[in-house]
C-alpha cells in the first residue's frame, strides 16, 4: 500500500516539516519517557518538585536541540 500526503505550499509549510520530522518527535518523546522512567526507577537528586520538572523541561528543550525542532513556531 503507497500513502500520499498532499501539502499546499507555502500555506501549509509548518504541516509539512511537522510530517517530516515526526520520527524525529517520536524519537524525543521517546528519549525522555526513558529519562523519566530511570528517574523513577533508580532514584534522583531532586529536593523539590520545581526541581524536577525544571529539570525535565531543561531535558526536553537538550533533546529538541540535539534533533534541531523547535517547540514554538
């Protein structure tokens, strides 16, 4: 079976690298459901829970980086 996804470009631009790069956004999403689970697995540092949610979002911002995504539009 061949699927064809149809982008109107320039309009749809932003629907069309979000398709393109949806491997790239599973494969974040995946990293950190990872980081998550070790940390509730094995333990962490965190004193309070600002620290670790600022930690997470430091965590997913490094990975969006590291895939060159960008959150906001």
């Amino acid at each position: 079976m061949i699927t064809t996804l149809q982008f109107n470009c320039p309009e749809e631009q932003i629907e069309l690298q979000t398709a393109i790069d949806a491997g790239k956004w599973k494969s974040v999403a995946t990293e950190l459901d990872e980081q998550l689970r070790q940390w509730v697995k094995y333990g962490h540092q965190f004193k309070h829970p600002t620290e670790a949610l600022e930690n997470t979002r430091m965590r997913l911002f490094d990975l969006l980086q590291e895939n060159n995504l960008e959150l906001h539009e």
